[in-house]
C-alpha cells in the first residue's frame, strides 16, 4: 500500500463529472490496483476513487500545468468503463509505501453471520433450482460469503448485510470482476442480500446488473412463515 499526502486537485470523469479543488488531501494507492482521495472528514468514506481493475500512470505535467505550480500528474483509468481520475498534485508532503501481506479477512460475527448460514441452508431462497458451492469462498481480495449456482448453471456470488448500502455493492463488484477473470467460474452474476436495502444502494446494483434480495431473517430461522400471515 502506498500513502500519500499531498496538496492537489481532483477531475473525474465518467457517467458525471466531478471537481475537487486544491487542497491537503491523503491520497491511498492500494496493491489491488484501487485509488482512493480523502480529507481529513466526512467519516471513513473516500471523497472520490477508483475501484479495481485500473491502472495508474504518473505523467509530467504539461506547460500549463507546470506554470501552476503542478509537480506531478496521476492518470488513473478504468479497464472497463469509460471513468478516470486526473490528479494533480503540487505538492507532496508525504510519500510512504507498505507491504501489508494478506489480509485473512473480515470474521462476521452476530446478525450477518447467521444470515449467511441460514441462506446457505435454504439457498432455494434465491430462487428454485439454486445450489450451494461453499460458504466464504476465498479470492485474493477477501472471501465471498456464498457462491452458488443458479437454475441454469450459472455461477453467482452473493454478499450478504444486515443492512445493505452503496459500499456493500462496491464490496460486491470488486468480487465479481475477481471471479470473472476465471475461466472455471464465469460469467459470475451477483445478488445482493439484506434485511433492508437502501434505495441509492439498489440503483446502484441494478445499474451493474446485480439483483437485490431482500432477506426475511425470521422465516430463515423457521419462526415466521409468511404464507401464514393474515396481513
């Protein structure tokens, strides 16, 4: 990992446009190829980023450039959308790279992890014909919670929340263009489970072809059948 801190701006360009003006910014280059903008604010989300698979280029900046005071010039794009970050940095306060290793992780525990052992019990839940392949299913960027099969055969990677929000399908999509570069997998489509999902989160998902399953965590457990209910 390498972490930057540096005085710079921000253009994006993709489905929208998007400018962050000069200023101290941390700038974090992870080994999975991701480039992530923060402030020192706003909680743990980015300002703006780059999810993987992209490449980044250090370029000189051009005599316009230069003439600004710019000293360097990232180029970050995506290999498969049409997005890039162009950051210009004029500044470099601090410069430090660290190898990490790998990371074993994240051990679910409480409602989440007894949401995905219960619908890897009853994976017909996402729909008939559906067939469980292994629960936490390893890939070099973290584990999926269920991969499975779908009534025609195809593989899907479902990631499951308690509460599913626009990170949660970030999370999900990096999985999914990992497991689509194996042959033996792909195509992999993907679902993802919550007991509530955010509306933002679920046009997010159905723009990247993801399905949404909103998961009944009662009558998972067998406490409440819905069939039964008067209303």
């Amino acid at each position: 990992m390498r972490v930057v801190i540096a005085r710079c701006n921000v253009d994006y360009q993709g489905a929208l446009e998007a400018h962050l003006p000069t200023a101290t910014r941390l700038l974090v280059l992870k080994a999975d190829g991701s480039v992530l903008v923060h402030s020192d604010g706003g909680s743990y989300k980015p300002l703006n980023w780059m999810s993987p698979p992209c490449r980044l280029v250090e370029l000189e900046p051009g005599d316009l450039e230069a003439a600004e005071g710019v000293c360097a010039v990232w180029l970050v794009q995506h290999a498969k959308r049409e997005e890039t970050l162009r950051i210009r940095l004029f500044e470099i306060l601090s410069d430090t790279a660290h190898d990490l290793g790998i990371d074993p992780g994240l051990v679910k525990s409480g409602v989440e992890a007894q949401l995905q052992e219960l619908l890897a019990e009853h994976i017909h839940t996402l729909g008939e014909g559906y067939r469980l392949l292994r629960r936490e299913y390893p890939t070099a960027i973290g584990p999926v919670d269920i991969l499975c099969r779908d009534e025609h055969g195809q593989t899907v990677a479902v990631e499951i929340k308690r509460r599913g929000d626009i990170d949660g399908v970030e999370q999900l999509t990096r999985y999914l263009e990992l497991l689509n570069r194996d042959p033996h997998l792909r195509p992999v489509g993907g679902v993802f489970a919550a007991q509530a999902i955010r509306p933002q989160a679920k046009v997010l998902a159905t723009d990247r072809g993801i399905r949404c399953v909103t998961l009944d965590y009662e009558a998972l457990r067998g406490l409440d059948d819905a069939e039964q209910r008067l209303f």
